[in-house]
C-alpha cells in the first residue's frame, strides 16, 4: 500500500508539472546531494564512514502576485526524512517525507505578507551565520508576518507551535510550546541592524528540539541584535549577541536556565580572496550550578557551526560530531575565503580555537565535545574546496584535523586522541 501511494504522488506530480499553465501555474524546483565521507570521531578516535543521497524536490503552485502555495518532499538523510545510506536492506530507503507545506499570501489592501503552515522560521542570522537560539535549519509549523513600514525598516512576526506531544481535547493532556517573535530589520547607509524578541509559552510534558521533553512548564525568553557594517566597503564587520532565559513553574521545583552569547567576524575582500578573522564568548557553568547547561543560553533549535568537523558545519550529509550549541565555549578563528587559482574552483582555509567556559569542578561526567571546561581545548584545520562542474553542478571537498586537549581529570580517560575527517559531496541543484 505504501508503495503505491509512493507511486501515485510521483504520477500525480509529473502530470502537474507537465500541464499546461491555467488558473494555477506549477513551477518545481529541487536539490540531489551525494556525500561520501570517512574519518575518526572527535576525542575517541573510532573510525566512521558513510555514503549516502538525499533528493528534495519542491513544487510552487502560483494563482497570482498575491496568493500561491509551496510543497517540498524530501527523500534521503537529515531532517524531517528516513535515513538513505547506501547499502541499506530495509524498506527505509523508499519512504518520503514533507519537509514543507504552506500556503503565501497577501492581506488585502495591504502589505503584509502571510506564511502559514510548515516551513523554515528562524531568528536572523547571526556573526557566524545561522542562529544560535533558533536557526531555519528545521522546518516548524506556524504562521509568518512581513512587512514593510518604512524606506529603512522591516518588520517581521511569528507565532509557532515548537512542541507537540498528544492531541487531546482536553487541553490538560495536550502539552505543547508555542514561541511568539518580533524581529525588525533596519537598513542605513552601510549598516543593517536585526533586533529580535521571542518568548515562549511551555506546557509540561511537551517535546522540544534540543530541550527533550518538559519536565516542568514555564515561560522563556530571548532577546538578540545582530549588525553588519560593510560602510568601509570593502571591510566588512558583523556583530551579534543575544540573552535568554527559562523560567520554570515553582511548584516543580526545578532550577532556572539562563546565559549569553556574542559573535563578531571580521572580514576583508581582495582580489586574491577574503581575509576573516572572528571570535565569539558564550557562558558557561559555574561551580554553583545544579545541573549541566544550567548557566547556558537554552536554544530550541539552534546552530553555531564555525568548522566542518567539531562544530558539523558540513556541505554535504553527513555529521562527525552531535555538537551544534555555542553555549559553554569561547573560541577564535582566522583564515582565507574565496581563493581562486583556477576558474570555477574555489578554497577556504581557517584555523579555530576552542575553549570551554563551564567551571572545572563542574564537568557532570559529560562527553567533552558537548561540555568543555576550562581546562579542556581543540584546535581545528580546515579546507573546503568547491568546484563548479557545471552552472548547477558543483562538487566539494572538505578536510579537516583536529588537535584536541581534553582534560581527562574532568572528563575520564581516552578523549586525548586527535582526529581527521574528509568528504566529497556532489548537489545538483534545479
């Protein structure tokens, strides 16, 4: 049965995209990544390799200027699908899975735009890229307001429902979160500024990206700016910083969370590539802490990825390490971007440091990828490499050694162990 819905949403797809323009126009759109990866795992140095694909195919169905809708299916690794690694034996590799849904459309009279159903929401881009609170990264369902006020702002809210347990009519049995944001983006002669505010609303029991499930409910809040001056073009600056917290019900009798972060790189366009030079702080525990991540900024789906490999900032598929929060770090990086020697072959080369800010006596037996302590550090070598095959063809290798110094005081023996990881990925993209 599985198979032939299978069969008949890829029939019913091809005819949409082969009729003829009428009422509704169909335009499609997609991506086909390959990834074939090896190397070692941070800190343990056990081995690893996989090969894998992962297609995701996207349709716009546009009635007009004012209305149009969007479905995109994604079969293959990473979120919202199954798995597809190559070699597979089981029936896993046929499944496909909506990775968004939603519907554009414009208020009358108006020029507030609406986003509603499932799709990418984040809070804006931070120094680094992506968010660290929240980044876009993971489709949610909800509903998206933009808008315009004025020649140099912009202004932009949401409403989404980020946890989801049980449907219940009786609200009680139902635990769920709902994140509220207001984020405007103003724009000046050589100077953009982002500032956001979210909170959020959590019931008990309800499941969370990066949070698990509730044990308490409460109420969370954010509030980050993020900047880029590039008014001494061709100097670029971006700055960004952000705090939160999580305040739980009392009557649980839980610990709050709370922490901040800050971001800045530098960055310096020549004709023979982009000098970059970045460093970013987040706190961390201190030794009064009752649990781990207790003085960390609490995320719901955030990102801060700097390298390839102790922070997975991938091309391809693939992760060498489940670390993706900047909370309990500090770190530096300096490097190269944009070097061309050849036409349509690319290369960046960055040098990182990281440093755990969370207190020594205070490591929770935890894994020292996930929770650096003072005494612990790594230092990464990156090289990304890009060539353009052809105009929607590009193949990327990425290389990356990591010199770790983990203290096996805090943390146990066997995480001194360096590490290296390689991968090519091929993306056709249409």
């Amino acid at each position: 049965m599985k198979k032939l819905a299978t069969l008949l949403l890829a029939a019913g797809m091809v005819v949409a995209a082969s009729a003829p323009a009428s009422a509704v126009d169909v335009k499609m759109d997609g991506e086909y990544v390959f990834t074939f990866i090896s190397g070692q795992y941070i800190g343990s140095g056990d081995n690893f390799d996989g090969a894998g694909q992962r297609l995701r195919l996207g349709m716009t169905f546009t009635a007009s200027e004012n209305l149009s809708g969007y479905l995109q299916l994604q079969a293959g690794i990473g979120a919202e699908a199954t798995d597809y690694d190559w070699g597979t034996s089981n029936n896993a590799n046929t499944k496909i899975g909506v990775r968004q849904s939603y519907i554009d459309w414009v208020i009358p009279q108006t020029t507030v735009k609406v986003r509603m159903g499932k799709q990418l929401v984040g809070l804006p881009v931070d120094a680094f890229g992506k968010n660290a609170i929240m980044h876009n990264i993971n489709s949610r369902d909800g509903v998206v307001l933009t808008s315009p006020v004025t020649d140099w702002l912009d202004m932009t809210a949401f409403w989404v429902r980020a946890g989801y347990k049980s449907f219940s009519n009786d609200t009680s049995l139902s635990p769920k979160a709902d994140l509220f944001a207001l984020a405007g983006d103003l724009k000046f002669d050589g100077l953009t500024v982002s500032p956001y505010a979210m909170y959020g609303a959590l019931d008990k029991g309800a499941e969370i990206h990066d949070a698990g499930v509730l044990e308490s409910s409460g109420d969370a809040y954010w509030f980050g700016v993020t900047s880029t001056l590039n008014y001494f073009d061709p100097f670029t600056l971006k700055l960004s910083g952000a705090y939160g917290m999580v305040n739980y019900d009392s009557e649980y009798n839980l610990s709050d969370q709370s922490g901040w972060y800050v971001q800045a790189k530098a960055s310096y366009n020549t004709a023979y590539g982009t000098p970059i030079l970045g460093a970013w702080y987040a706190t961390g525990d201190d030794r009064d802490a009752k649990y781990p991540g207790q003085d960390w900024i609490p995320t719901v789906g955030g990102r801060f990825h700097p390298t390839f490999a102790f922070c997975d900032n991938a091309y391809g598929l693939y992760t060498t390490t489940a670390r993706n929060n900047i909370a309990g770090t500090w770190g530096v990086q300096a490097g190269i971007e944009n070097v061309s020697f050849l036409e349509d072959l690319t290369h960046a080369f960055t040098v990182t440091l990281f440093k755990g800010t969370n207190s020594d006596d205070k490591s929770f037996g935890q894994d020292p990828v996930e929770y650096m302590t003072y005494s612990d550090s790594a230092v990464e070598f990156n090289l990304d490499n890009t060539y353009m095959i052809y105009k929607n063809l590009a193949a990327n290798l990425q290389l990356a050694y990591i010199i770790n110094d983990f203290d096996e005081d805090d943390h146990g023996k066997g995480y001194g162990v360096n590490s290296w990881s390689a991968a090519l990925s091929f993306a056709y993209k249409f």
